[in-house]
C-alpha cells in the first residue's frame, strides 16, 4: 500500500506541478479531437484579443474565446465532426473557416486576416483532408465515410484500419483461444496482443491476453485514428500501436439506419479445397440518433447481430492422413456476436459538455485455436461496459474527466464430445480419451476447460493550458485491474504430440502397418499428464477459491507544445507509468528452507535465496548474477519525447520529425502461468507431467516419479509402442495422478522447491523491467491541390528489455558434461545391451535390439545410450533435479546444467529486443467531381518497405510480450536476430470510393503483401532424445537449432528456391557427420571417440536434398475486396430517407492464399515427409498451408465470399 501512495503522489506531482496558478488553456483527452491556431495580420504580426466562435452546426454547440497575446487560441477535445469558426477584429474583414475536427488529430486553425471591414465576410472551406501543422507522430485517421462505404467483412471496425501503413489485420486466434471470433491488429511489425484500443476514452483492450475484449461494429463507430509512431505524450501504455474509436452521436436532426447482410455457399462463393463448404451468414440491425431537447440533449444508440451457421473445410493435417480427411471433411464452426451501444450527449450550462455510453457485447465460436482440424472447443463471451465523461470550461481554462467499468467473462468448453467417438474425439475407450497433435489434431482440445474474468475501473483527467506561445497539457489517469478465472489445460485427455517421423507396427501387431491411422499407426513424440487442475493462482477473485490477478495502473503526463513561429512547432513531453504486480512482485522469492530436504541441494541452507543456485553451485548467482531477491516492481517509468512540424509559407508542406520513449505492459496470461511455481499456499494449481519417447519414468509434481503404470507396464515400453496402446496405459496413469491431487488443498504440487522437482518453469526473477520501445520517425506531408495529400515517412522502433526466457543454468550445454553420469549412463547401456564395450554394442545389441519375429540383431544407437542417461537432463530428467527422480549427480544425466543439484532454470528475464525500420507512404485523395462521370471520390493508397527483426524462438515470433519463448542461443539470446514471421517487406494497401453520374457508387479494399519468411532449423522430428549431439550446434543445450549460417526467417531472403540444395549440399560437406559441443566434450573427456559417435549415430545428421529441386515458395499475400450499391432516394417523403441495395465480393478474383512453409530440413531419415521446406513439392503438401476462412468474420486472404446487403437510411 505504501508504494501504491507513492505511485498516487508520484502521478499527481508530474501531472499538476506545471499548472500555474493564474494561466488559461484547453483540454485534450483520447477521446475527440481539438483546434488551435495563431491569427495574424497580413505581415504575419500576431493580432491578441481577436474574437473567435467556435460552432458546431449539427448540434448547435457554441463556444467563445480570444486569442492571446500571441495571437494563439486552441480548443478541445471536441466530438469529430465539422466546425465553424468564426474570426474577428477590428479593423480586419469577419473569416468564417469551415474545418473538420478528426479524433485523437489538431486541426489546424491558423488564418491571415485581410485588413477591411468588420462587415465584411470571407468564407474559407479548409477541406476535409488537411496537413497536419501541429502533431510530430506518425498517425492517420478513417472517416466515417470510409466506415460506410468501403467494403468490410463482418462490419468489423478494425478491418478499417490496415488502410494505414505498416498495419496487418491478424485472427485474434493468433493469440489466445478465447480470441476466437475477434481480430488485432499488428502495427510496425508486432503482433497485435498489446496494441491499445480507446473507445470514447475507454480502454477496451484485454489485459489477460491481449487484443480487445469486444468488437466493435462499424454502426457505432464514427471515426478511427490509428497512431503509429512517436505517440502524442498523453497517450496509454503501449510501445506498439494505439487505436482510438469514437462513437457516433446525436444530432439537432433525426438520422439512422436499419440493415441486413446476408451470405450463402450457393450463392456467389468459390469452394473450399473443392468443396462446397455450408455456410450461411445472416447480419442485421440498426441504429437511430436524434435529440430529446434540441441545441441541449442528445441520443444515439443501436445493435447488430451476426449469426452464422458455418462448416470449415478440414485441412491442416499431414499428408498422410488425407484419407481421414476425406472422410471426415467438414468441422462445425458456428459464430454468434450480438452488439449493442446507448449514448446521450448534454451541451450543459457553463461551457460544459457531458456524455454517457453503454455497451453490451455477447460473442461466442466453436473453433480450434490452430489445432486444425478436429480439435473443437466452444467459447462464449459477455462483456457489459460503461464510460462517462465532461468537459468543462472556464474562461480558458478547461478540464476534461472520463471514468468507466467493464467486465469481462470468458467460459471455454470441449466441443468434441456430442460429435461421438470419430476422429472428431478419436477415443479407444471409455476412460480413453485421446487428443491429438501435431501432425494430426483431434479430439478434446487440450485448453479446454476454462473461464477468464476481468474487471476495469477507469478514471482519467487531461487538461492543457496556454500562455505565450507554449500550450502546456497535461493529465492523469488510473485503472483498477482485476483478473481471474482457471485453466485446466491437459486435464480433461490425454495430451498426445504426434509425428509421421514415428511409425509402428499396426497397433504393435509385427509386420504390418497402416500409416493412415494415427492412433494404431504411431508411436507419440511424448505425452502431457495434466493434473486437473485449473488455479494459476492463490488468490481467491470473481467468486471463486483461487485464479486471482490484481493490479493497479497509474499514468501522468506533461507536454508542451511551443509555437516557436506561426510555421514552426517544437513538442515536449514526458509521462510518467507503472503496472504493478505483472510479474507477481507480491511473492517473495522462494527460500532454501522451502526446498523439499530430500532435494540434496548443497549449500541451500535457511534464508538463502534458492534461485541464486541456478547457474552456481555455491549460490552466488550464474551469468546474470544473483537473480534470488523479490521480483523488482518498476516505478520509475518515465518516457520523454521531443519533436518538431515545420510547415513554412502557405503550410501546403510540413516537414517533421520526433523521437520517444515508451513503455510496455505485461498481459495477465504471463503473470498468471509464472505464478503457481512461487507460492507455497496449498490449494489446486495447475500442473502437469511431460513424457517424451523412449522415457524410463514419469515425474508426476505433487505426485512422485513412477517406472510403472498400475498394472506394471514398465513406463519404458509404454513409450515406445503405439498410441493405441500407450494409451490406455498412460490415461490410467493420470486417473491415479488426478485422484490424488485434482481439487486437493494439499501443498502446491507445482511448486519449485517441492513438487515440481527444482524445475524452474519460466519464473519471474528479480531483475525484472518493463519493455519499452525507442521510435523516431522523420517525414514529410504535402498537400498537391485541395483534397490530395501524400505522407512519406520513415518509422524507426527499437524495442528492448523484452521478457526472453532463459535457462541460466544451461541445462544440457556442452560445458556442462558430469564426467562420472556419463561413465555410469554408457555402462547402464552395455548392460543393457548384454555386452562388455561401446565397439561390441555398435555391432551388436541383443538385449535391445533383437527382432522378435526373426531374431536378427542390430547395433545400439546413440538414443540407448541417452536413454540411460548420456543426455542432458532437460530431456533425461524431465528438466528436474536428479535428487528429484530418485538419483543423485552421478547417476542423473551426463549433461545436467551448471548446478547439477537443481534442475532447468527458465527464468523470465529483459534481455530480448526487436527492431523494426520502415518507409511508410500514404496518398490520399478526397474531392468532388475528380473526373467526368465520377460526383465524388474518397482514396487511399499505403506502401510500406519495411525489415522487422527479433530474437524471440516462439512459434509466433511476432509476439513477442507473450513471456515464456525462449531465444534461439541460450548463452547469448540476442546472437541471432533475424525476420519474424509478420515480415514483409513490400506491403501496398489499397481502399477506395467512388460516387459514379447517375447514383451508383462503388468501393474497394486491396491489400497485397510480399512473401513472410520462414526459419530454418534442423529436424527434431524423432524426438528430443540424444538430439544434442545431433541439432544443438552451438552448445548451450537447446535442440533443433537454426541451420547454421542462417538467421531467423532467412528462407524467402538468404536462402530461396533457387539455392536451397546449394545450401544443402554446403551443409552437408561441412557440417553433416560432425560433432556438435556434446559430442566433443564426450570425445575430449575420452569416453567415446568421433568414429564411435558417428556409427552410433550421435552426430550432426545429413539433411536430404529437395528432391525435385524446386521446394514450395512461400506465396505472397493477395486480395481483392469490390462493392457496389445504388441509393434508391425517397427525399419527397423525408430528407435523407434512402434505400440502398448492394452486393459485396470479398477476394473478388478468387486468389488463393498461402501460409508459410515449416522451415524444418528433414534430415535424411524424414526425407519426403510432406509440409517441409525440402519435402514433397506438391498439391498434397500445399493445400494443408492453403488460407481458409478463420473463426468468426476473420476471412483475410479465404476463398471468394459474396455478400447480398439491403440498407435503410433515414
């Protein structure tokens, strides 16, 4: 509590100290817009105490001020729309500039006056596209009539704003599978988890996982502003990208609209991979806005429902197993999303304004979160939301207030158990259940059940005031964040990860096969045993006993923006943020006294903090020091920009630049999964057991390590036969395990010290930092004639201090070898073998690998020897400690990690970062009559060349504020920086209007991007086992390494089709048949020699050539988007009143869509597996990687969809 005071003071003190006493000025909040501007004489001499009227015809809202002695005025926030400001001095003829005010923009507001007299008017029509004077960030704002006109999918609000450069439209399934139905936005190549969307001033985005917490439908909208770089200092938390929304109002007239959208497979839709996928979209409803007292009191408010009826195409799995999907060739994917808004608006008394909005959002899919194609859950949403605000005025002073609440809940279930027992919910049994992953995924998805809740309580204050030539802003806001629910990933089935690089006998039955059965066909690469738990957390919220997050945000601000002269502006600022308890700061650091006894960590005594011993083994810290104290919570976030807008003589050209720091925030989702190994509480956290091939144990956390399932199976055979099986085997395994610790209140089976065997699972460590990003950017904007504007910038954003998980006691790292595990490890294996030297097991093992059937006998691999220990202990031991599996050092895995007495140390550490360089361009254009035949038009046209660069491993590289990713060099996490997997380098984005002679209007929205990259890695398919003498090139005990010589992405830039087996060929002359650091240390330690490794298997692998010497490309993005409609007037029964029908094409040249290709080079024992960069190039292999629809309305880059619309305008 004392430092959530010092945070409350700290915010107030750099948000109030600036205000003078006796000085005037406006308020800007991120919800509208403002004007301000200097009047001059015709010599450019200020002219103080002019008279300005400001007047906004639609709602009769007036405001009067003067300028200053500078000749300065400004005014704001103020609702979008179009203004009137009228301008007067003595002396000098009345101008009445008639402007546009856009959302979260300055209009310019700068007028000469011409000297006359008062009497006269000149009026002045700035236009609607303007330059902009006064902002020194890269931004762009879509009007509403964009909203209205331009074609978009579903009436998706964010689908708008990939119009500006350098923005990608993503699946909100990217990121979290209750973001099914939803979609983000990627700005300056991140992904969009952490982009920060402002609705009326409300934050909407999700602080759990990311992305918005509701759609917002266009019907609601009326403009969007889109900041990329260099935000305005009053800005929210983020170091990516703000979205600010405002919603429509009512006006001094009736107006609204009733609609209805209606698609159909049969009508005007391309097949899905040649079937004519069931699909049925119905979209409806309607908005009205008005004034219950005019010039005083207005209202708007609406809905709109989707209900789509819907079957995907079932695509995704491998090759082989087409036949199933042949079978089985439509996956149920209904969505639903009900919206609906209520907003009053009150020209108060006193120069105030006052506003209040609902809204209600109810969103729920059956989906399957990438694990495609039978791996359904179904996810239903409820989000009620509210905001309020004023704004209020005295003299020149103003102040403007917002505070709100939302909440959101989230409840996730299995979607494949009314389906039956098909390859929808492949079980074997009863007690069976079965999911599947990898190259096949069915059954229960293994993330279901769960339920999120999150609550916001919002408070923001934002005023400016202005003396001389310096406006001075600042402000104040604060969030209450809570968080909660529960997760019972892998509880429900049993986890099985399988790979065509592991067949069996059929059903282990010898001499037989059936490759296109994926239970009785395979062995699994390994197994998950969830615990059945769900809590991440002991803190009881939302009404239930555990799951609970809390935090609090607080921000303040001061800026100043100086008119230096009337074309040259100079901006400060600084802000000030924290985030508390993102990183569980409220959990001390566990101590050696917690750690089970029986554990043997020598050294570990008392209060002696236990992560000091990860990475030392006398407790002082590893490379990254002495990481062992409570987590540090920052305070001290203080994020300075500076920046200038010079826009000389008529100010048709502004020339700009600015530089600045900001910060990021941390998603629950991280605080929560690196939580239950911190807590001593007893109560039921999640947990879970990892079973890789060829195991001899299992560790169960909370439970105990077992050799045996209950009827005696050795766990040895269990995981090397067939899934159907192993199966059975393993799910009576769990059923002992979740007996003894699902829902119990014992000690935390979880945690570090105790059940989860000093298995440091990504943690947060002391030296914690919030990530914040570096933007500059330099550009220039130009305005050619009236209503054609082009932008060209370059954006800059380096982003540091990302979260990167790091082993710091280098488990498995070549340097780590315990001399005396190895010598124990290869006598277990000739024991085994039933021989008395290596030479003797390579030719022959016949304890081991005697063939039933026919008796012949075959030599040991390198896999024997690694299964009884010449290892490392992250695939060995199950990332525990040896004391933790019944073992001591000298019996536990040859290459157990810097500390052999702990096991793997993931601890969440800053040390990541990313780069992102672009030239952005944006030509925009907006006139009446451009051409003979064409009344009106509305363009816009974005390019981008842009390098994104990062370190991050995960999957999703792009997303790099989702902890828990690891770095592709575990010694050096920021050795290999190379494209993630939102890299293109050539994006051009097209969307347009036009209002044709004769009524007809017609729009479109293109978007064609050049190829994403893929990584090369070497092939990890046949499981984890051995494999750091096989891919871990560099030694820092992390397998399936980059191919050596590339970086991330370099597939599609350093290596391409037409070198790929040049570079193969390069490889394997240099590197096939080598040693890895494992291998050598084995070899300098005198325990094997090279030649033995080599026959055993135990190096380097050769990767096959491609076969057909043209591998599959990794495709660009193309897409073509058409509208047309024609307004059917009734102006003689009511002004306004329209009918109009349209028909949209969504990909209206049915061009397929791609994604790209798995960078894995099949060593020469996978050669053609198919859905590899060297596999199989053929139409096999490419449909699995084909685009398709996505959940909900996310359908970028699917197969030609047509849309019939019907609208009501009155």
């Amino acid at each position: 509590m004392k430092n959530l005071l010092r945070s409350l003071i700290v915010a107030m003190a750099v948000g109030g100290a600036v205000m003078p006493a006796n000085v005037v000025g406006q308020a800007i909040s991120s919800n509208g817009g403002s004007i301000q501007g200097t009047i001059s004489d015709p010599t450019g001499a200020a002219i103080p105490n002019a008279s300005i009227v400001i007047t906004d015809p639609d709602t009769g809202y007036t405001h009067k001020l003067t300028t200053d002695s500078a000749g300065f005025y400004s005014l704001g926030p103020l609702n979008p729309g179009t203004y009137k400001v009228t301008i007067a001095a003595p002396s000098f003829s009345q101008e009445v500039l008639t402007t546009v005010i856009r959302t979260g923009t300055v209009t310019s507001g700068n007028a000469k006056l011409t000297l006359g007299s008062s009497t006269e008017t000149i009026e002045v029509n700035a236009g609607a596209l303007q330059i902009n004077t006064d902002q020194i960030g890269v931004s762009g704002v879509v009007t509403q009539e964009e909203i209205d006109t331009l074609p978009i999918n579903g009436r998706n609000i964010l689908d708008v704003a990939q119009l500006q450069p350098g923005v990608i439209l993503q699946s909100g399934q990217t990121f979290d599978p209750t973001k099914a139905g939803y979609s983000a936005i990627s700005v300056s190549g991140v992904g969009g988890r952490t982009t920060r969307i402002l609705f009326d001033g409300q934050d909407i985005t999700d602080e759990t996982v990311g992305t918005t917490i509701y759609n917002v439908p266009e019907g609601g909208v009326g403009e969007l502003q889109l900041n990329r770089s260099t935000q305005d200092v009053s800005g929210e938390t983020t170091s990516t990208g703000q979205v600010l929304l405002s919603s429509r109002s009512g006006t001094n007239s009736f107006h609204g609209n009733a609609f209805y959208n209606f698609q159909d497979n049969h009508a005007g839709f391309a097949n899905v991979g040649g079937l004519p996928a069931p699909f049925q979209r119905n979209q409806f409803g309607g908005y009205v806005g008005g004034y219950i007292i005019k010039d005083k009191l207005f209202f708007f408010g609406g809905g709109e429902r989707i209900k789509q009826h819907e079957d995907d195409v079932a695509t995704g799995a491998n090759p082989v197993f087409a036949a199933t999907e042949k079978q089985y060739h439509y996956v149920p994917a209904p969505f639903n999303d009900t919206f609906s808004i209520a907003r009053l608006d009150y020209n108060a008394p006193w120069n105030m304004h006052m506003f209040v909005r609902a809204v209600y959002s109810v969103n729920s899919d059956d989906a399957t979160f990438g694990a495609n194609p039978y791996q359904v859950y179904e996810n239903r949403d409820n989000v009620p939301g509210l905001v309020g605000g004023v704004d209020m005025q005295k003299g020149r002073l103003t102040h403007s207030f917002r505070v709100g609440y939302e909440k959101f809940h989230n409840l996730l279930v299995d979607g494949t158990a009314a389906l039956g027992n098909s390859i929808y919910n492949p079980s074997t049994g009863p007690n069976n259940q079965i999911t599947l992953a990898g190259d096949m995924n069915a059954g229960p998805n293994f993330l279901a059940p769960q339920g999120t809740f999150q609550s916001d309580k919002q408070l923001r204050y934002d005023g400016t005031a202005t003396f001389g030539a310096h406006s001075i802003k600042f402000g104040f806001d604060m969030n209450r964040l809570l968080g909660g629910g529960f997760a019972a990933f892998y509880g429900a089935s049993l986890y099985t990860e399988l790979s065509v690089a592991n067949p069996v006998p059929c059903a282990d039955v010898a001499g037989t096969s059936c490759p296109g059965d994926p239970v009785r066909g395979y062995s699994a690469e390994y197994y998950i045993l969830g615990n059945g738990n769900g809590f991440f957390s002991e803190r009881p919220g939302f009404g239930l006993a555990g799951g609970g997050v809390f935090s609090w945000r607080f921000g303040s601000y001061v800026g100043d923006t100086w008119k230096v002269k009337p074309y040259l502006t100079v901006t400060s600022g600084l802000r000030w943020s924290t985030d508390t308890d993102r990183a569980n700061q409220d959990v001390p650091t566990p101590l050696c006294s917690t750690v089970d006894p029986s554990y043997l960590v020598t050294g570990c005594n008392g209060t002696q903090p236990l992560f000091n011993f990860y990475g030392s083994v006398g407790g002082t810290g590893g490379a990254y020091g002495a990481i062992g104290y409570k987590t540090h919570q920052p305070y001290a976030n203080f994020s300075p920009q500076l920046g200038f807008v010079f826009s000389p003589g008529d100010h048709k050209t502004s020339v700009r630049g600015g530089i600045g720091l900001y910060y990021e925030s941390d998603v629950f989702n991280n605080t929560g999964n690196a939580r239950p190994g911190v807590i001593t509480a007893n109560g039921p956290y999640f947990g879970y057991a990892y079973v890789p091939a060829k195991s001899s144990s299992i560790a169960l956390p909370g439970y105990g390590t077992i050799s045996t399932a209950p009827d005696g199976t050795p766990i040895s055979t269990i995981t090397t036969e067939s899934i159907y099986h192993a199966a059975p085997e393993l799910n009576a395994i769990k059923a002992e395990y979740q007996a003894k610790v699902k829902g119990s209140l014992s000690a935390n089976g979880s945690y570090v010290g105790t059940g989860n065997g000093l298995y440091a699972n990504s943690l947060y460590a002391g030296p914690y930092k919030s990530p914040y990003s570096i933007q500059f950017n330099g550009g220039v904007q130009h305005e050619f004639a009236r209503g054609i504007v082009l932008s060209v910038d370059y954006v800059h954003n380096a982003t540091l201090k990302i979260p990167i998980s790091v082993d710091v006691n280098s488990n498995g790292a070549a340097r780590t070898l315990n001399t005396a595990a190895a010598k124990n490890a290869i006598a277990a294996t000739l024991t085994a073998c039933g021989v008395a030297t290596i030479a003797q097991a390579i030719a022959a093992c016949p304890g081991l690998h005697t063939d039933p059937t026919t008796g012949a006998v075959s030599g040991a691999t390198i896999t024997d020897f690694a299964g009884n220990g010449l290892d490392s202990g992250t695939n060995y031991l199950q990332n525990f400690s040896a004391a933790a599996d019944g073992l001591t050092p000298a019996t536990g895995a040859a290459f157990p990690g810097i500390n052999p007495n702990v096991g793997t140390g993931l601890f969440i550490l800053p040390v990541g970062r990313s780069g992102y360089d672009a030239l952005q361009m944006l030509f925009q254009e907006q006139k009446a009559h451009p051409l003979p035949g064409i009344v009106t038009s509305n363009i816009s046209i974005a390019y981008t060349l842009s390098r994104i660069v990062t370190g991050n491993k995960g999957t999703n590289a792009a997303d790099q504020f989702f902890a828990g990713a690891g770095a592709w060099d575990n010694d050096d996490p920021n050795r290999y920086l190379g494209r993630s997997n939102l890299d293109h380098t050539n994006e051009l984005s097209f969307g347009g209007t036009l209002g044709l002679k004769y009524g007809l209007q017609v729009g479109v929205v293109s978007h064609f991007y050049s190829a994403p990259p893929s990584t090369l890695t070497l092939d990890t398919l046949a499981g984890n086992t051995a494999q750091i003498f096989q891919t871990d090139v560099d030694g820092d005990g992390t397998i399936g390494d980059l191919a050596p010589g590339t970086n991330p992405g370099a597939y599609m830039h350093q290596v391409h089709h037409g070198n790929i087996n040049k570079f193969i060929a390069q490889y394997n002359s240099v590197h096939a048949n080598q040693l890895t650091p494992a291998g050598q240390a084995l070899v300098s330690a005198g325990l094997l020699t090279q030649g033995q490794l080599l026959a055993l298997g135990g190096v380097q692998q050769p990767i096959a050539p491609q076969a057909v010497d043209v591998p599959i490309d990794n495709a660009a993005f193309r897409y073509f988007d058409f509208n047309a409609s024609y307004p059917i007037k009734f102006s003689k029964f009511h002004e306004g009143l329209s009918l109009v029908p349209g028909v949209v094409m969504y990909n209206v040249f049915n061009m397929s869509n791609f994604g790209a290709i798995n960078g894995t080079l099949l060593n020469q024992a996978d050669a053609g597996i198919a859905g590899y960069v060297n596999g199989p190039n053929n139409l096999a292999t490419q449909n699995p990687l084909r685009i398709n629809r996505n959940s909900g309305t996310f359908d970028q880059g699917g197969p030609r969809t047509t849309e019939f619309q019907l609208k009501l305008n009155f």
